[in-house]
C-alpha cells in the first residue's frame, strides 16, 4: 500500500511538497485553510506537471496519475492516518506550534513531523508537542520540482530514527539531502545565503562596488548560478532582512547585522522583483 503524506499549507512550497511527491507514488493529502487557497496550489501544481509533460519530461498518462493521488481538504484531520506530515505554512511560530500541537494530538505514535521552516529552530516547533524526538526540519527549495536540495534538521531532541525516516523521505521524492546536525537559527543554507547577502548589501552601500559588480564577481569568481544582491532582489529584500534578522537575534553575531540600508530599502517598499525595485530596478 502506498505510503500517505499529509502537507499543511498549500502555498508554493507545499504545493511543490505535494507535487514531488504524488509523483514518488505517495498518496497526498493537502490541506490549507481555504478552498480558495487549495484551489491555487492545484491549479499551480497541474501547470507544473503540463510543463514536464510538453517538454517530453513525464508522461502524460503518469502525470493524470499523480493528480489522482493528491487530495486536498480544509480539514486538518484528514492528516490523522498519514505516515509522514510537513508542515509548510506562513514562516509565523505560533501558527506552527498550534498546528504541531494539534497534530499531536491526532496523528499516529510513529509519525514523522517534519516543518519546511527556512528558520525557525526546529527545537522550538517540537517543543509544541509531547513527541518532540519525532519533529525534523525538512527545509526543501524552490521551485520544489525543480531544486535539488532538501536540508535535514535535527531539532534538540530529534530521533536518529525520525532523520533516517525524513531522509528516506526526502530521498524518495528525488532530493538530495545536507544534515544540520545542531539546530541553530538559518540552520546551513540560511545562514550561508544571509552571511553573503549582508556582506554584499554592505559593500554596495558603502559604494566599494557597484551591484552588478558584486554580483558578477560571485558568478564569475566562485561559479554562483546568481549573484547574492540578484538572488536577495528574486527571494524578497523583506524576506532576507527577516530571515537576517532572526538569525542576529538567535546567534548575536555581528556579521548577520543587517545593514541600515537594507531595512530603509524595505521601509521604502523596495523590496526586489516583485515591487519592480531593490538592488536592481525592473
Ligand atoms: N518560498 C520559499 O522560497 C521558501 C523556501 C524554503 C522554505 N520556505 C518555508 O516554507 C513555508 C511556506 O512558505 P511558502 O512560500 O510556501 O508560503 P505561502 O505563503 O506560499 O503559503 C503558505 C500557505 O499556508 C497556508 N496556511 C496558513 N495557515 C495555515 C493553517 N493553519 N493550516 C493550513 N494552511 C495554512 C496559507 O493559506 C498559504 O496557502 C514557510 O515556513 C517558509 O519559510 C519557503
């Protein structure tokens, strides 16, 4: 019998949690708290699955199948029998300790709980539960069907048994996975984008080099597919200074200060791509 997989939240990444893995044979089931949100993360993953198929990568008939095998709900007790859960809901803890807490209550002993948190201490998600040697960081990338990349975390009290059960997971939808083995806040990636993304937006403020420079000198210098400024401008100045921000205050680090500059760019909406201006203009 196929494996059942609960994905709470039905935004980009858990729509692309569900995808991957309907794809792998997992039954799906997704859940948001709107029909209207679920409608879109459908929507969304049905384009995705018709673009594979008319570039000749997934077979049609496959792709009808892994549709069928995804079933989305407001309930969040349809999650009751699943085998594994990631949760991928708003990047807000106290939304994801109720929710962890309610799983808690409703799902099997041997569960995994797994959150695609890009930084919340997974620790401070499983302390929500009685069961906080099952809870794991799953931090999967977008866009998920097509990023490599999945980051395991060990929260404080994470079972080796629940990270080989995450692994196999992660590695049965096709990903490759890094594990973090001490649960600190950005965990790898996090940090290792913030830590570059700081250190850029200050040279540029500080008018060493120009934005395009920067960015060039990490393609060019270290083969980076995108440069930091580019990729902060793509992911959201708001989101990176966030993510920066939590980070600083977790580890009082200096080099995770962000930058004065940075937080009067996203006081001023200049957010990146989706406001038309950040490092670059659009
Ligand atoms: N966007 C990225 O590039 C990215 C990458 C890695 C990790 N993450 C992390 O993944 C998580 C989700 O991010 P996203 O970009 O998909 O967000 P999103 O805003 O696209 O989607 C979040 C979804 O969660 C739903 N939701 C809110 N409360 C809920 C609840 N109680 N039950 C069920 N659904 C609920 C919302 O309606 C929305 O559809 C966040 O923790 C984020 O930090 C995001």
């Amino acid at each position: 019998m196929a494996k059942k997989l609960a994905v709470i939240g039905a935004g980009l990444m858990g729509s692309g949690i569900a995808q991957v893995s309907a794809q792998a044979g997992w039954d799906v089931v997704l859940r948001d708290v709107t029909d209207e949100a679920l409608r879109r993360g459908t929507d969304g993953i049905r384009a995705s699955y018709d673009k594979f198929v008319s570039k000749g990568k997934l077979a049609a008939d496959e792709a009808e199948r892994a549709l069928g095998r995804i079933i989305t709900t407001t309930d969040l007790d349809a999650a009751a029998d699943a085998d594994v859960v990631v949760e991928a809901v708003f990047e807000k803890i106290e939304v994801k300790r109720e929710i962890f807490a309610t799983l808690d209550e409703l799902v099997k002993d041997d569960t995994v709980l797994a959150s695609n948190t890009s930084a919340i201490p997974i620790t401070k998600i499983a302390a929500a539960t009685r069961r906080p040697e099952r809870v794991v960081g799953t931090h999967f990338f977008s866009p998920v069907p097509m990023m490599g990349l999945c980051e395991l975390v060990r929260g404080h009290k994470t079972s080796d048994e629940t990270l080989a059960a995450a692994r196999e997971f992660a590695e049965g939808v096709g990903k490759t996975c890094i594990v973090v083995n001490r649960d600190v806040a950005g965990f790898v990636t996090t940090r290792l984008i913030s830590a570059l993304v700081v250190e850029a937006a200050k040279l540029y403020e500080s008018g060493v080099a120009t934005a395009e420079d920067i960015d060039t000198a990490c393609k060019l210098g270290f083969g980076h597919a995108m440069g930091p400024l580019a990729t902060a401008d793509l992911t959201g100045v708001d989101i990176l200074l966030h993510a920066t921000d939590n980070i600083y205050t977790e580890s009082q680090d200096e080099k995770f200060a962000p930058p004065e500059s940075m937080r009067r760019m996203v006081d001023a909406g200049d957010i990146g791509r989706k406001s038309g201006e950040g490092f670059y203009r659009y």
